[in-house]
C-alpha cells in the first residue's frame, strides 16, 4: 500500500511505520527544542543508538518532515535546522551565536489575505524569521556591535 507525501510522491506504508530509530529521532528532536542541524542531533541520538549512521539520520529527517512530523527550517547561510513543533510558527534567530527559539506570537494568517489580490503570485504560505541576540549574547559588547553593524548595513558594505 502506497500513500502520497506532501509533494505527491508515492511513499509506501514501511516507510510511514515508526522504527525504533525514528522513534529516538523524533524523541530527541522534541525533548529540548533546540532547532538541533542534523549533525548536531546525530551526536545527541548517537548516546542511545551507537551504530546508527549520520545518513540514517538524514533519510528520517527528510521523511519526518515530508509527512508533517516535523519542520525543516532552512535559514540563508546556514545549514537547514530541524523543530520538532509541526505546526505553523515563528523564529527568532540570534544574528551573533546562531541560537534559534520559538517566537511566542501566533501565525499572522491575514498577513497572506492581504497579499491576495496585489501579485500574480498564487500565495501557498509564508515564513518570518525574527532577527536579534539571545539573552547570553546581549551581555557581549562584540556581539551587540557585530549585531548593530549587520542589522544597519543587511547586505554588506555598498
């Protein structure tokens, strides 16, 4: 038996059965909500399955998030980053360190009625990423300088 994925392609029924390292894929994913890379939760999932491979962890990842478990954030300039949150929301992303959380307002779905109507385009959704400096970096005089020089000259000296 066959079922289609979100960009309709043909996935068969084994592939949606939770293995057991799937399972601790998506366990570890969801215990900290750290928006982990695949690197990252590979060392994390490595504690509880020592032989499992980093493109083990790759292949879940990518079906995790073709079913809807699991989001894929992809962020200009830096490897994609994983949530273990599967609903639409937002980010907010420390410009210095990196450092990625959720961000405690909802989904502004009006915001896409309002582009109806005023582009050719066919609007399917959005994404708004939220730029600043986590608690620990705004306590650094470097990275509060680093942070002011990017956020008033985006892209590069002209």
């Amino acid at each position: 038996m066959h079922c289609l994925d979100k960009k309709n392609h043909l996935v068969s029924n084994d592939k949606l059965r939770m293995t057991q390292q799937r399972r601790v894929i998506l366990e570890e994913l969801r215990k900290e909500n750290t928006h982990p890379t695949a690197d990252q939760l590979y060392e994390t999932v490595r504690k509880r399955l020592p032989h499992v491979s980093l493109g083990t962890i790759y292949r879940n990842l990518e079906l995790l998030t073709t079913i809807g478990e699991i989001q894929t954030l992809e962020i200009a300039g830096s490897q994609k980053r994983y949530d273990g949150v599967a609903q639409q929301h937002y980010h907010v992303r420390c410009v210095y360190c990196g450092r990625i959380d959720d961000a405690p307002i909802a989904p502004l779905n009006r915001l896409e009625d309002k582009l109806y109507g005023t582009t050719v385009y066919t609007i399917m959704g959005h994404r708004l990423e939220f730029l600043g400096l986590c608690p620990e970096c705004s306590q650094n005089e470097e990275a509060v300088r680093f942070a002011e020089h990017l956020l008033a000259h985006p892209n590069g000296p002209n």
